[in-house]
C-alpha cells in the first residue's frame, strides 16, 4: 500500500505543536504496519466526509484519509472541533 498526503495535510501538519508533530510521526508510522491497530481508533465517518476514514493523532487531533486499493491520501489535520463542527 502506497502512503500519500495532499499538500493541505502536509499545510495543517505544519500547524501542530513539536510535541504533536512527534506524536503524528509516530501514528503513521504505526498506521503503515497496522491500519487498524486499536491505538488509532480507525473509523468510517459519514457526512460531508462519507468515504473518508479518520484516526486519532494526539487528544483532540484528527487526520482524515482516503483508501482505495492501491493507495491510501492523507487529506486533512486538524482538531476534531474543526474537521467536524
């Protein structure tokens, strides 16, 4: 599987704090070995984001992507407020 990111969530991950950046760092490294390890709490979101999935970064962080069988996009970072609110 072939990991990507658009340049809006290259954009956002410039936004997060050293210690989020680290944390985020750390869960696509765990996300690219084990998609749905339960630290991550991969999940479907519906909505404006239906087809889109979601995994837990750091507290309240966010990153949302899109999968199809050759590729997987991260697209966007933010806070859970922000993507959903």
């Amino acid at each position: 599987m072939v990991i990507n990111y658009h340049k809006d969530f290259i954009k956002d991950s410039k936004r997060l704090t050293v210690p989020q950046k680290e944390k985020l760092i750390q869960r696509l490294k765990l996300f690219g070995q084990e998609e749905f390890n339960p630290i991550l709490n991969n999940h479907s979101l519906k909505g404006k984001y239906l087809g889109y999935r979601s995994i837990n970064i750091a507290g309240d962080v966010r990153a949302l992507y899109k999968k199809n069988r050759t590729e997987v996009i991260f697209v966007a970072l933010d806070s859970h407020s922000n993507l959903y609110g």
